[in-house]
C-alpha cells in the first residue's frame, strides 16, 4: 500500500508495555503508519503530523505524574483540529468516565481488556468509513 494511503495513528499511553503490545497488534493486522507517544505533550507537540486518529489513554501519569491527564491532552487535540477522531483507552470500567470523554467529543471509550484491540481496530475502520463517505458525498455535493 502506498504510504499516502495508509492510515496514520497516534498512540498515546505512559504503560510501555501496553503501548508496543498494542502498536505490534495493529501492525500485524493491518498496514498503519504508527507514531507512539508516552505523553500528551509529546503527543500534542506532533500534531502537525497529522494523524487520522488517536487512540489516548485516559490516564497519563504513570511516568510523570504532573504530566497532564487524558482528559486534558483530549481537549487540547479538539482544540487544535476538532476533526481529529480521538478514541480514549481506559483500565476503567465506569459508565460515568466514557460519557464524560463523549462530553469532551471523544468519538469512543475502550476499556482495556482481552478485545479492546479488536475493538480499537473495529472502531479505526468504522471512522475510517465514515471519512470515505463524507469525501464521496463532498464529491457529489460538489457535482450538483
């Protein structure tokens, strides 16, 4: 696959092992060009890079703990370009976290699991779609 077609991910989470498991994972089952970061900053630093989507922890201070958190790396993203898909990752399995990220225009909540990564690549796929279609529909739009 060419590499402008390739979908560009940003990973975003301070476990290590999770985050190289996970990037292993979605190399292995699909052809993405990967960018991992172990902090929002660092993740908010590359933005002019351009991602399709992110996939960011909600929780961020494993390394440093005044690193910012999910939640803020989340806000500052939607800032920057609020067309940028985020899914937010959790080890928490509260309804009251996921609507707060859905609140914050997080396009989903995963919680970490035995099939959040079929889940998260699910999800890639589902925007992935969605962006498919709003370029043929623009097309079209733009024919009439």
């Amino acid at each position: 696959m060419k590499k402008e077609n390739k979908i560009k991910l940003f990973l975003v989470d301070d476990d290590a092992v999770f985050l190289k498991l996970l990037e292993i994972d979605l190399l292995n089952n699909a052809d993405f060009i990967i960018e991992s970061y172990s902090t929002g900053e660092l993740c908010l630093k590359a933005l002019m890079n351009e991602p399709d989507v992110i996939i960011l922890d909600y929780h961020l201070d494993g390394i440093d703990k005044d690193a910012m958190n999910g939640m803020e790396a989340l806000d500052r993203i939607k800032a920057f370009n609020p067309e940028i898909p985020v899914v937010m990752l959790s080890s928490q399995d509260k309804i009251d976290v996921a609507i707060n990220c859905m609140h914050h225009k997080a396009f989903d909540y995963v919680v970490k699991s035995e099939t959040a990564f079929m889940r998260l690549k699910n999800i890639i796929t589902t925007i992935m779609g969605y962006r498919k279609m709003e370029k043929q529909l623009s097309w079209y739009m733009d024919r009439m």
